[in-house]
C-alpha cells in the first residue's frame, strides 16, 4: 500500500509543503531521507520525529540515532516503519530537522492508494513555495509546559490547510 503524505514545513506566513508518495513499509530513516532531499537540506544534521495525538501534542520521540548509551534498544528511524507509527487513527507525525536551526515540520496522512507499475518510490508527488534560507524565529519565552506541549497555542504555525481552522489544530 501507498501512504500520500503532506509535509508542511512552519515559516513565518509561507505556504511550503511537499506532498510524498511512500510505500507504508517503508521506515522513517527513508522518509527523513525523502524529506532532507525534497526541501533541499544537506542533510548532516540530527532529525526527529514525535508522535502525536489529536491535539499535536508532542509525544514519543523517535532519533535518526540512538543518543542514549544507557537505552541501547532505542527506537530509531531506521528500524521503525511507517506503517507502526501513522494511520488513518493517527494521521499525524511532527518532525524536527536540525536541532540548532529548529526546522520543524507537520506530516499529515492525506490518503492512501495503490502503487503504479513503474514509478520508483518515495516520490515527491507536488511541491509548493520555497524553503526559506533561515528556520523561523522562536519565542520559547511563552511556551507551555513540556506535558502540555503545542496546547492552547494563539497561533497555528502550519497555516489553515485542508480548510481546517486554527482550533481545529489547536
């Protein structure tokens, strides 16, 4: 099966996002990999992804490399799958590309389908606005606590997508 991904990248009033085409056994290292590439990062720097609920709290992080000697069975990108992490009951994934800069990213499950004879995958199906040469400022001054996480947030740093309003995100 096919997973269609949005990846939104948060900018300061943009619309950027690549929309992917990814085969659901693929893992997350590929997924990283399809997204340093399709927002045209090099690529050398250390990446995340969290689980999310409902709410986009962030939760389970899941490393591009194991960072804790003490926890050697770390779930990593590389032996995690995509499958086991997003679905139709958990569309959403946060990821955060280069921990110094802050890029940080929204992906959102759009849809599932088949795979077309030919086509090599991952794919970036459609691209939308340039990735800007800075990651946005962030005020980390008026962030909530750390359990409650992207809750009651004024402001929706992914912008209104899929006609969703703010407090749809929030």
């Amino acid at each position: 099966m096919l997973y269609k991904l949005r990846i939104f990248l948060e900018t300061d009033g943009d619309d950027v996002y690549r929309d992917i085409e990814i085969q659901e056994n693929a893992t997350l290292e590929d997924l990283h990999n399809t997204i340093v590439n399709s927002f045209d990062f090099d690529g050398n720097e250390m990446a995340s992804f969290y689980l999310t609920d409902e709410e986009l709290n962030q939760g389970f992080e899941i490393p591009l490399f194991n960072m804790d000697d003490a926890n050697p069975n770390h779930n990593l990108m590389s032996n995690t799958l995509l499958k086991d992490v997003i679905n139709k009951k958990n569309p959403n994934l946060l990821y955060v590309y280069d921990y110094f800069n802050m890029w940080r990213f929204l992906i959102n499950l759009m849809g599932t389908g088949e795979e077309a004879p030919g086509i090599e995958y991952p794919q970036v199906a459609f691209a939308q606005g340039v990735r800007p040469e800075t990651a946005p400022d962030i005020d980390f001054s008026d962030q909530p606590d750390e359990d409650d996480l992207f809750n009651d947030r004024p402001d929706n740093p992914f912008g209104d997508y899929f006609g969703y309003d703010e407090d749809e995100w929030n």
